[in-house]
C-alpha cells in the first residue's frame, strides 16, 4: 500500500477528528510520547492513526517549546491546573518536512482567553 501524500493524509487526519469537535481544525500535526512515533507510522499506513482525541480548551494549556533538533522538537504544555504534559513533535524529510509547521505556530502563539 503507498504511503499517502502530505495532503491526503492531512485531509485523512481532519476528517477522521474532526467528527468529535465542535469547531473547525486549524492545523494538525505530529506529536507524541517518546518511542510512539514509530507506531503511529505504521498505523497511519494502515489508515489506522486515529482513535477518539483528547480535546482541551485553547485558553486552559499554554506551549513552550524547545529549539527544534533534526528529528524533533521538545514541547512543554502547561495547563492552567498545574499540570505539565511534555511531549514531541516529530520531523521527516522531504515533502513532509513541514508537516508540523502551521500546528506549531497556533500552539506556540499566546493563548487568548476565552
């Protein structure tokens, strides 16, 4: 099976969460916890990357992020409750290089309240 392109796996991704959220998706990227990246490939293969999201608020978290390495990028999410949820973002090459770019920019931004 060939892997999709940047954008139909992009409109792939949208639609799938889309269902379970009530406002339009922005921007969609990679991130996940250490070593679960390799899992998520295999699956998006498949057609299989997505299961029910986690949905939070814009104005509950904010996004620190680290300087980017040629395979990631460290994020820090900070929830309004003191919580704090590190994650990756993760690179590829070629056409997919900046996949993460625009989910990057929005989450990184200050949060405006609500």
């Amino acid at each position: 099976m060939p892997i999709p392109s940047v954008a139909q796996y992009r409109l792939t991704y949208i639609q799938q969460i889309q269902p379970y959220l009530a406002e339009p998706i922005l921007a969609v990227g990679f991130i996940s916890t250490a070593g679960y990246a390799s899992g998520l490939v295999g699956h998006a293969v498949l057609g299989k990357a997505i299961k029910a999201p986690t949905v939070w608020a814009r104005s509950a978290f904010r996004v620190t992020a680290e300087e980017r390495g040629r395979m990631s990028q460290h994020l820090h999410v900070d929830f309004a409750n003191g919580e704090r949820l590190d994650v990756d973002v993760n690179f590829s090459k070629g056409e997919w290089a900046t996949f993460n770019d625009p989910m990057l920019a929005l989450l990184t931004q200050p949060r405006t309240p609500v």
